[in-house]
C-alpha cells in the first residue's frame, strides 16, 4: 500500500513503526529477517501482520518504556531538565534518569517522533555477521541488513505512522489558521528540530519580505516616467535591498540560535563526529584517532571508483542530457518551418522535451542513489 493509504489509516496502539513487504515475499525470507531482529535488537516488539485483501505481510515494531530509556541513553537524546537539578536540556543519561522533566510519565516524556527515531536508529544499524546471506543476497561483515533489503526491493517499505490525534490539531492550529502564528513548538516534537527550523526560517523570510515589498511599492508609485526618475529610484531600492539583506541575515542568526537553545540543538556535536550513515561499506578498525571501533574504507579504493564509474557515469548522462536537448531544438525548428502543420502540432517539440525531462528525472534520480551507496561521495 501507499504512504497515503497508510496515512489515513488507524494506527495500533502498539506499533510506532511499520515495515512492509511486497506480496510476492515468501515465508523463508520473513521468518529469516524476524528471527534477525528479534535476537540483534531484543528490546523491540515485533508483530506481524497479513493484510488480507493486498496480501502484502508487515511488521508493526514497538518497544516498551524502560527500553526506550536506554536506547535515549544510547543515541544520546537531549531531554529538558528539572528546574531544580540546573533546568536546560542535556543528553539522556540512564544513571540519572530521576533529574528529567517528565520522567514518571510514560505517556509524555517521549515524543512520537523520538520514540520512532530510537527505533529507526536500532533498525538501521542491524549488522550482519560474517558468512550471513538471504537467498542471493550475500553480506559483507558489519553491513546493515535493513537498508540493503530496502534497497534490494525485499522490504517496500519502512517509514513512522502518523498519530491522527496530533495531526487534527496541527491542521486547526497550523494549515487551517489564518494570520496566526505558527505552533513551532508543536512542529519540533512532532516531526523533529530539523523540519521545525525550516519552518520558523520560512515564517521568519516570509515576513521579513514585507518590509521590501512595501517600500518597492511606494517606490513603484512615486516614480516618475522619465529616465532620470527611474534610475535614481533603482538605486535607492538596490541600496535599501542591501542593508534590508544583512539585517535580515544577523536577525536570523539570533532567531535561529534562540530556537536551537530552545530545541536543545546549539550544542550539538557537529556531523564529522557522529556515527556514519548505517549503508557505509567497510572493514572494522580500531581508530589512529579516537582509539574506537569503526569502518574503514580505503581512500584509493573510493579514488579508484570515482574516476573508473562516477565520472564516466556523470559525464554520459550530462551528454545524454546535452544531446536529447539538442534534438528537441533540432525537432522544434523542423516544425516552425512547415507552415502547413496544424497549430497544435507546433507545441510537439515542447511536449515531447517535457516527457523526457521527467522521464530522466526518475532514471537519474535512480543513478544517483546508486553511486550515493556506493559511498563514493
């Protein structure tokens, strides 16, 4: 089924995350990634499920309160304080789990979009060992086994239900308002920091482009027809332009970093520490660095890729592009030139670039997934 049927639907009680199957999957292969799961991450609960009319299989994953605890501790997940143990936000901590706001309370002090990133954090980084294989899917030691069944087309699908409840009320308090602001706060722990900031940058940039949509106009409306007129008028909306766009900047900053401080994000470690993506490809190493596991995957190796695939690659589908282009002009020119074609035929040239656009859209889009998990950028 599709994101949207899904959507609409009632989602259990007991499932935060969902994973289906094409109808096609046999019982070896559910059997094989259940048996994985249930004794690679013990702290998930995993039911499966048939749907009796698309016959497609799924797996509704949860996991109960005190494992969610410490999957927070494990992925570090910053919660807010007790006013009297300090108050801010720190990282989740198991040892002192008695200083977090909410912590008696199993209904409120996860979000429904944490308790699905713990999940997600606990699937995707589900390791295969050495010798592992699934039918003709065999895996390197260390390899996520999700991410490359999802990409291998053995799991459709793996993506957080939505909580209806939540979801009603954002759309009266949020789409449908009018002239109101916007529940950033109500965002952030639905859907994340991440999608709550570029809302709050996009209500910030929308009403900051008031100030040189105003002036423009009364510029607009005093203007003279003459050249002189203009001309001066253009240079005092370049100039106004230029200061209204570095205050806009610095306001930013200090918007943004009162958001980041108030999502407990300011102090965040920065992505060159953070654990690689789980479809990076590599053999285990003890760090030169940081003295800590980790996968290794030789420069020459990625050096070699890139030049013997990805620029290959790259430069035939700029060509093919290039080409393809060439020929729609070629093809719009043929029929500008007979004046005897219909009037509808003349808009063919156009019609016939826009199938393609599209339709190299998705092959390309296709390519680039592919060279992206390869890990050669």
């Amino acid at each position: 089924m599709s994101h949207k049927a899904w959507m609409k639907t009632v989602p259990t009680e007991n499932c935060d995350v969902l994973m289906t199957f094409p109808d096609t999957t046999d019982d070896h292969t559910l059997l094989w990634l259940l048996n994985h799961i249930r004794l690679g991450i013990p702290e998930l609960i995993v039911q499966v499920r048939h749907h009796k009319h698309t016959r497609v299989y799924a797996f509704f994953v949860t996991a109960t309160y005190e494992s969610l605890l410490r999957g927070a501790d494990e992925i570090g997940l910053r919660k807010p304080v007790k006013a009297e143990f300090g108050g801010g936000m720190r990282s989740f901590s198991c040892e002192e789990d008695y200083i977090y706001e909410n912590i008696e309370n199993e209904l409120y002090f996860f979000t429904s979009q944490e308790r699905q990133n713990i999940i997600r954090y606990w699937l995707e980084n589900l390791r295969a060992k050495q010798g592992e294989s699934l039918h003709n899917i065999h895996f390197l030691e260390g390899q996520p086994i999700i991410p490359e069944l999802a990409a291998r087309g053995v799991i459709q699908q793996v993506f957080p239900l939505h909580e209806q409840r939540i979801l009603k009320r954002l759309m009266k308090s949020w789409v449908q308002a009018v002239c109101e602001a916007q529940p950033l706060d109500e965002i952030c722990d639905y859907f994340g920091v991440k999608i709550a900031m570029y809302f709050a940058w996009l209500g910030f940039y929308t009403s900051a482009m008031v100030y040189p949509a105003v002036f423009g106009s009364i510029l607009y409306t005093i203007t003279e027809s003459d050249q002189t007129s203009q001309d001066i008028c253009c240079v005092v909306f370049a100039i106004f332009n230029v200061i209204w766009s570095t205050l806009f900047l610095e306001e930013w900053k200090r918007r943004g970093a009162e958001f980041a401080y108030k999502w407990g994000t300011l102090d965040t470690p920065p992505e060159s520490i953070e654990e690689p993506r789980p479809q990076f490809r590599g053999v285990k190493r003890i760090s030169p660095v940081t003295s800590a596991e980790e996968f290794y995957y030789p420069p020459w190796k990625r050096l070699l890729f890139q030049c013997l695939v990805s620029l290959p690659v790259c430069l035939a589908c700029l060509s093919c592009v290039f080409l393809l282009m060439l020929g729609c002009f070629q093809l719009q020119e043929f029929v500008l030139s007979i004046r005897e074609l219909p009037r509808i035929l003349r808009f063919l040239p156009k019609i016939v670039l826009a199938v393609i656009v599209t339709a190299c859209d998705e092959v390309y889009k296709k390519v680039a997934y592919w060279l992206n998990d390869m890990g050669v950028w």
